[in-house]
C-alpha cells in the first residue's frame, strides 16, 4: 500500500509544479499557468488541431506512459497561445480516498483556497470532485442529458461526469454537471474497489463556451 501511495503521489505530483512567479490563486498544472502565453519551443511536444472549443483557438495534445500508468493532456490555446483551459487524465492509477485526500490538500496550499468537495458512492466504488476558485458545477437541463444519450451532447469539455463516460451517466441518470462561472481547477478521483482507478484534472478561464 506504501508503494502504491508512492506511485500515485508522484504520478499527480508532477501536476503540482508551476513557475518560479506563479502567485497565490495562480492555477497551473505541469508548468502550464492559465492565462499564460505558451511558447512555440514547448509547443513541439504537442501535437496540435483545431480546437472544438469556441473559447479557444486551437488545442494541442500529448500523451505518455510510464509503468502501468497512462497520462494525457490537452491544452486549449487562443490566437495569441494563451492558455485558456487545460485537461489531464491519468489513467490506471492505485488509488485510494486517503491519496486523494494528499492531492487535494497539496493543490489547496498551493492555490491558497479551501476547495469545495462533492463526494458519490457508486456502488462499491467512490468518486470525489474538488473544485477551486470561481467554477461552479451546475446539473444539466433536460435537453443536455437527451443529447449525451444519443452522443450529441454539447461541449463535452465543459461536463463533469463521475464515470468519465457521459453516455452511459446519462442513460444510467447518473449526475452530470456543466462548468460554469470564471477562473478556477477541477480535480476528479474515481476511486475503484479492488482496482486501479483514474483521476482527472482541469484549469481554465471560464466556463462559457460551444462547440464548433
């Protein structure tokens, strides 16, 4: 169990550096601060496309692995390659609600913001979503859940599901929320019985936005 909490703190650790004059209620993940111009050198790592997000110009992607864990990333960038909006998975982690716990607190201190916490049991299994700064997560409409069933739902980037799959929340009326209000981080922890979980992180400027 040591070991296991070893591995998760450094997998999520990674996301906890930020630059040298990254200030209090400052959001960054991995370096990346929100807001920030993200320059082309750093750029070479991503691979980049057309955002589907209309509050951002172009999203650049990257994944890696290591050990049996498995990390992807996704940066939302205006025409300027400002930072608008973030999102990290790790995929396949040994988690439990006492390293989740870690990481939340970590990000607290760091941010200098107490964050809200939302906590579901689903069946044998637990999920908690942290929250910091001006998001909030809002149920959807009746509209939206029609749509996520027939996988047309709206902009997917700014729904929070507990499963990570909005199709089968909205058929199982499982709870789905839609980002809104400013700036702020969202840090998702399914915590699986008897098995490796996943955990999803998010920074970003507002939570306006559709489609292309």
């Amino acid at each position: 169990m040591r070991r296991t909490r070893r591995l998760l703190l450094l997998t999520i650790g990674l996301s906890l550096s930020a630059p040298a004059l990254a200030r209090a209620q400052t959001f960054a993940i991995e370096g990346f601060t929100l807001g920030a111009q993200i320059g082309a050198e750093e750029l070479e790592r991503f691979n980049c496309s057309p955002s589907p997000w209309s509050g951002a110009d172009r999203e650049c992607r990257k994944k890696k692995e290591w050990k049996q864990v498995s990390a992807s990333m996704s940066l939302f960038l205006d025409h300027h390659e400002r930072l608008q909006l973030l999102s990290q998975k790790f995929d396949n982690i040994p988690m439990t609600e006492k390293s989740a716990d870690e990481v939340i607190a970590a990000h607290s201190k760091r941010f200098a913001l107490e964050p809200r916490r939302m906590v579901k049991q689903i069946g044998a299994d637990k999920v908690i979503v942290a929250t910091w700064g001006d998001v909030e997560l809002r149920d959807i409409d009746i509209q939206t859940r029609l749509a996520a069933i027939h996988g047309k739902q709206g902009d997917e980037l700014l729904l929070v599901d507990l499963i990570n799959n909005l199709e089968k929340s909205a058929l199982d009326v499982l709870p789905i929320s839609q980002i809104k209000g400013g700036k702020g981080a969202i840090w998702t922890f399914y915590i699986r019985s008897g098995a490796p979980g996943w955990a999803m992180a998010r920074i970003l400027s507002g939570g306006e936005g559709t489609p292309r």
